[in-house]
C-alpha cells in the first residue's frame, strides 16, 4: 500500500509538472478547477488504492480458506461486512478442525443448571464460544477478544483474527507431521497399558476368585476333617460295642455248649430206659406159654420174688428217687429248653447284630475308602494350591518386571515429552521472536507511513507553493493585459 501511495503521489506530482507546463494554453478560471480536480482525483486514487489492496488480501484470505477449510464456504462480501452467523459458523468449523465438542455452542448443556433456559438459550452459547476463543487467542498474543468480535464484528478486526487462526491452523498443519509417529507411539503405549491395565484387573479378580475358592475348600477341608474325626469316634464305639457284643457271644456259646452236653447225656439216659422197657414187653408177648409152665416154677420163686421184693422195693424206691432226679432235671432241662429258645433268640440278635456289624464294617471300608479319596483331594487340593502359589508368585514377578519395563518406557516417553515441552518452549521462543519481528515491521511500517505522512505535507507545502506561483503569475498576466495596447 506504502508503494501504491508512493507511486500515485509521483505521478500526481508528474501529471501537475505537465499541466504547470501548459498552463499558457488554459483559461485563467480552469486553474481552481484543476487544483480541485486534483484532490478529488488523489482522493479516489488513494481510495481505490486501499480497495485494490483490501480486495487482494482479502481474495488471498478466501484462497487459504478455500485451501485449509474447504467445507466452509466465504466470500468476499463475508469479509467487507461479516454477520454474527458468519464469525460462529467459521469459529464453529474452527473448534470441529481441532475436535471439540460443539454441542456447547449451539446449545445450553444440563450440566451447567440454569435455571431459565428459555431465557438464556442464546447468550449462554454466545458466551461458550467467547471463552473458548478468549482461551485460544490468549494463546496466539490476542489477549482483548470479547463479545463484540462475535455479536457486532468488524470487517478489519475480523480480517486480522480470521488471518492468526489460518496462520495457527498452517504450523499447526505444518507442525503435526513431526508429531504425528510420536503420538502414534504414545496412543500404542497407552493402548498397551489401557490393556495390561484390563489384564492385571482381570489376573486379580482371578486370584482374588482363588483365593475365595481356596478358603471355601480349606472350610470345606475343615468340615470334612470334623466328618471324619466324628465318623472314626462312632467308629470306636462300634468297635467297643462289637467286642462287648462278642464277649457276650463266646460267653452265651460256652453256655450253649455245656446245655447241649447236659442234653446228650439226658437223650442217652432217656433211650436207655425205653430199650429196657421194650425189652420187659418183649418178654412179656412173645412167651405165654412159658409162663403156665413156669407157674409153678414162679410160685417156687414167688417166695423168691417176695424176698427180692424187698430188695426190688428198695430198688423201686432208689428209682422212684431216680426219677423223681429226673423229673427234677426235666425241669432242669425246661428250663434249660427256655433258656436255650432265650439263647437262640440271642443268637438271632446276635446275628442281626453281627450282621449291623458287618454293615458297619463295610461303611467303615467305605468312610475308609471315601477318608482314603478325600485325602488325595487334599492331596490334589494342596498340589493345586502350591500350582496356585507358584503361579501367583510367577505372576506377580511377571507383573514386577512388566511393571517395570513400563515404568522404564514410562520415564522414556517422560523424557520424550520433556524434549517436546522443550522443543514447544523453543517454538514459542521463535513465535515471541516472530512477533517481535512483527512488531518490527509494524513499527517499520508506522515509521514509513510517518515518512508517507511528511511526504504528503511536503507536497501540500509545494502545492501551496505553487498555488501562490500561479496567482502572481495571474497577477502578472492580468498587469501585462491592462498595459499591453492589444487588449485595449
């Protein structure tokens, strides 16, 4: 614009020279015209100089938009006279760019509790957005953006804000390529350990399961032990009441056998006495007729009956004490007959006993077997659970090292971000440095409009002073028409 300015100034100053040079050929009253038609013609160059600049950068404007924003459409009129819906539909495009949520901007969020939202449902996002982009632009050196660069913007302060966020968006878009691998390896990292992270939840919700199946087995363990200490002291009991049990056998069995004696001996006593009566019948039926010849002989011995009558009676009455002996054992022996049905019933529950002890030996070889398969559960219990230690002791040295090897990459990608915050400390430092150059060139630019400045006045001082030539030359023109004879 400088050399624009400093171009039409010399030519104004080119085309004046020309026309002072013909100013014999014009008219005298030609001459205000001329210096009037002068500044009109200034004017409107100085005019059209500042549109034709204006229009190029803003043409150049579109074009990076265009270029770095190819969904968000502009035109040149957007730029001249920007609206409010313009400024939040190109801020709006910005934060999309950089993945911010916008549903902060279009409407009021339930987190943020007002109480009339009706009332507030267009300020509230209006004032998102102004502290979103107060935020950025602190960022970028614009510290004094407000309210007003939304609501009521002007075309240059939206020139020079729309111009920093495309410069932004092109080193940031210049910048990402160097950063991008390192992210990708910090987004991997983070995925590793968004995964390990899942893993050492789910090995100790494992070991924690374990740990619970472990206890509720050392109860179960504790239960069964308790089983099998009650079942080996009912053991015992049975033991002591099978050996009672038995002594009572053998002893009911001695008995049996001396009542089995005392009735052999009986059964003999009993056979012989009921031969010899037989025998008396036998004599008695099979010779009658001896017995009429023998008459006489018994009558010689009837006296010989008659005297062992008396041996006979004594003899009688030894056998009448002989039975009455035996009747005296027959009574024995019903006795004995009752207490052999008593020993056969004590047999019989013995043998049921015997057979309850049979039963409960074989539960005893079944509580043995079952006390036999528990003990190898324990023993396979205890063999899971030193399996179980050994890989809760292996996990957790895995886990240690693993641990480890993160936190080494940890400090590795720690030191990494420290050399980028560095790296970004030094990229601010060159951004400071550019804007101080900036500042340089505005102040150079200051300085060279100041120069424009004392150009200007310098020529208004010619112009002036040519203005006072062309009136003496007037005054001169007019004296040399009155004293010239022609004009007369």
């Amino acid at each position: 614009s400088f050399v624009q300015m400093f171009v039409g100034v010399y030519s104004y100053k080119y085309y004046s020279y020309q026309h002072i040079n013909s100013f014999n050929k014009l008219p005298v009253y030609s001459f205000v015209h001329f210096s009037f038609y002068i500044e009109i013609l200034l004017f409107k160059m100085a005019k059209y100089n500042t549109k034709s600049t204006m229009f190029v950068e803003y043409s150049n404007l579109i074009k990076e938009l265009e270029q770095y924003m190819p969904q968000f459409k502009a035109s040149i009129k957007d730029i001249q006279e920007p609206s409010q819906t313009f400024v939040t539909n190109f801020y709006t495009d910005v934060l999309m760019e950089f993945f911010c949520d916008v549903n902060n901007l279009t409407e009021i969020q339930v987190t943020q509790n007002l109480t009339y939202n009706e009332m507030y449902c267009e300020t509230v996002p209006i004032l998102n957005m102004c502290t979103a982009l107060r935020h950025i632009y602190s960022k970028l050196g614009i510290d004094d953006f407000g309210m007003n660069d939304i609501c009521d913007p002007s075309s240059k302060r939206t020139y020079c804000l729309l111009q920093t966020m495309l410069s932004f968006i092109k080193y940031s878009d210049e910048k990402i390529h160097e950063v991008e691998d390192k992210m990708k390896s910090v987004r991997n990292m983070k995925d590793t350990i968004d995964k390990l992270k899942k893993e050492k939840d789910i090995l100790v919700n494992s070991i924690n399961k374990k740990t619970l199946e472990r206890k509720d087995r050392g109860a179960e363990l504790k239960t069964i032990a308790e089983d099998v200490k009650f079942n080996k002291t009912e053991l015992n009991h049975f033991q002591k009441h099978r050996d009672e049990v038995l002594k009572e056998l053998d002893i009911a069995k001695q008995e049996k056998e001396e009542i089995e004696k005392k009735c052999i001996k009986l059964c003999e006593l009993k056979d012989n006495i009921v031969e010899d009566i037989n025998a008396l019948r036998a004599q008695i039926v099979e010779a009658p007729d001896l017995l009429k010849a023998d008459h006489e002989r018994l009558k010689r011995l009837k006296n010989e009956v008659t005297e062992k009558k008396s041996t006979m009676m004594a003899q009688i009455s030894a056998k009448k004490q002989t039975l009455i002996t035996l009747e005296q054992e027959l009574a024995a022996q019903e006795k004995r007959l009752r207490l052999l049905t008593d020993v056969t019933e004590k047999n019989e529950r013995l043998s049921k006993l015997i057979h309850e002890i049979e039963n409960i030996c074989q539960k005893k070889c079944e509580l043995d077997e079952d006390s036999e398969h528990l003990n190898e559960k324990l023993e396979m219990i205890e063999r899971e659970r030193a399996d179980t230690n050994n890989k809760i002791n292996y996990c957790d040295k895995e886990m240690e090292r693993e641990r480890n090897l993160y936190k080494a990459k940890y400090d590795a990608l720690h030191k990494e971000i420290e050399n980028m915050r560095k790296q970004n400390n030094l990229q601010c430092e060159t951004i400071k440095s550019l804007e101080n150059e900036i500042k340089k060139c505005n102040m150079r630019k200051q300085e060279l409009e100041a120069d424009v400045l004392t150009m200007i006045e310098h020529f208004q001082i010619a112009k002036n002073s040519l203005t006072k030539i062309q009136i003496d030359n007037n005054t001169e023109i007019k004296k040399k028409m009155s004293c010239s004879p022609h004009f007369k």
